[in-house]
C-alpha cells in the first residue's frame, strides 16, 4: 500500500467509530453527511482497506479500522497532554503504571490515597492487578506492589509504610445471636485454602485450633464482608476496621503485626512515571517509613 494515511484520515475513522451513524460523525466533524460519506468511500479506495460494514445498527468497524482508531486516540491524548504542559508550563508526568496488591489494599488503603492525588495526573495511567503473592512484580508483569509482608523479597527496592495489626472482631448483630458462646465455638471466618501463610490464620490454628470454620472465602476483602454481614466472627487487619463499625473481641494479636511495604524493580526506579506515583503512594498512605 503507497497511500500514506494523515491526520484528518484519523480524525474521520474516529469520529465515525465514535458516532456509528454518518449523521453523528458529521456533527464530530462539524460537516456534513455528504461529506463523510464520500470521504470514507475515498479512504477505503485509496487504502484498499474495508474499514466499516453498513448495518441495521449503523456503521460497524472492522478489526482495521478498530486499530486506526486506537491510535487516532493516542494521538488524541498525546496532543490534549501536550496543550496541557504548554499552558502549566512544564512537564506533564504520563505513561502507564501497572500496580498490583490485594483486594483489601485496593479498596482500604490505595484508593483513597489515588482519589486524593490522581487527579493532578491526567497524562497517567494505571493499570491495576489484585493479587497475593509477588509473582506478577518479579515476572515484571507489574511495576509496583502495595504488600503487607515481613521478608519483602531482596531483588526488590521500596520503602516500608507502616505496621498493620489485627483483631479479631463481629458485628453487634452476631454477639446478640450468639449470647454468651464462647469464642472458640463461634462461627469463624477464614481464607484458609486460599492464603495459608496469612497471620490471622496462623494465629488461629495455634491459639484456636478446634475452632468452628463455617465459612472459607478466597479474600481478606470477602472475610470483612461476612463479617459486617453478621455471619461470624474473624480477625482482619486493622486498616480494614472502621470506626463503630464492628466489635473488637480482645486486644490486637500478640506477635503477629505485619509491615506494610512499598515496593518495586530496581529497573523501574528511573522511570518518570513510576518515581511519580511511588513518591505519591509513599505521601498519600503514610509520611513516615525506613528504605529497604
């Protein structure tokens, strides 16, 4: 193929992937039906290329026009950052981060942290990996990871956040069912199967091994929800409590805090984009921490 496709090309195959109907890609374009219709017509020729298929439900794109509009988008994006930097007058942080942590330290912990400074960076993307374990950072599959762990893997550089603790805790609704039973007779929610290594579930087979496991579940973030659900009783770490919410049976278990870790590649310490959002992390969820 010679034709060499050009900006208003893009702009076309956008509007009309965007608008499926000639009649809304013309407002896009600000022209008219004609217009279009005859400008697509002329593309697929000069191409060689079919770039939509007519339908009932208006103007479908193919699997060609489909990539020619990811990259009319890029072009988009990178164009509105550009516009961006000129008027603040300096350097716009973009690119895209891939995270990962678990469930738990997703919605407790992380998003509020990105709520508050996420905005600031619109040329930043993330993209986000709930996960247990480092295998995804270490296969580089993953850029940084929010971890609650003791032994943070040597390979890895970061900076430790703070210290999680965890009680064991039930709903008002649950203590009032269960009258004065005894905790180890309670029904107790784990993710045994699921996260062997957790503290809350080494402590409970060393202190409570007879226990009652009525219900299993594959996330800390599902235990909590059980829990508030007044079906049991668990331990979960403290970041997940909220305040009046739940009931703490006893004080924090003995010798089973866990640090909770910043952490990334050496490789991906000199990235723009990865040194932006870990000096946010590190603001947004705690000030304070030693470096690994």
């Amino acid at each position: 193929m010679h034709y060499r496709i050009n900006h208003a090309d893009l702009n076309l195959i956008l509007a009309l992937v965007r608008g499926k109907t000639l009649a809304r890609a013309a407002e896009l374009l600000k022209v008219d039906v004609s217009t279009v219709f005859r400008a697509v017509r002329r593309l697929e020729s000069a191409t060689g290329t079919a770039l939509f298929e007519k339908s009932r439900a208006g103007y479908q794109p193919t699997s060609a026009a489909i990539v020619l509009a990811q990259q009319a988008e890029s072009a988009e994006q990178a164009l509105a950052l550009a516009q961006i930097s000129l008027e603040q007058g300096q350097q716009i942080v973009s690119g895209t981060v891939r995270l990962t942590c678990t469930e738990a330290v997703l919605q407790s912990l992380l998003l509020p942290a990105l709520r508050r400074f996420m905005p600031d960076y619109p040329g930043l993307k993330l993209e986000l990996n709930t996960s247990s374990t480092f295998a995804n950072l270490s296969r580089r599959d993953a850029d940084i990871a929010l971890r609650l762990t003791n032994t943070p893997p040597q390979h890895l550089v970061g900076t430790r956040l703070g210290t999680v603790s965890y009680r064991v805790c039930a709903s008002e609704e649950y203590l009032r069912r269960s009258g004065h039973t005894a905790l180890e007779e309670m029904a107790w929610i784990a993710p045994d199967d699921f996260l062997p290594d957790h503290p809350t579930v080494a402590w409970r087979r060393q202190q409570l091994p007879g226990v009652n496991l009525a219900y299993r579940c594959s996330s800390m973030l599902a235990v909590a929800h059980l829990v508030r659900a007044g079906m049991g009783v668990a331990a979960l770490p403290d970041f997940m409590l909220r305040e009046g919410e739940l009931q703490q049976l006893g004080t924090p278990l003995e010798d089973y805090d866990t640090a909770l870790w910043l952490l990334t590649r050496p490789d991906c310490r000199g990235l723009r984009s990865v040194s932006a959002l870990f000096s946010e992390l590190t603001r947004a969820i705690d000030l304070s921490g030693s470096q690994l």
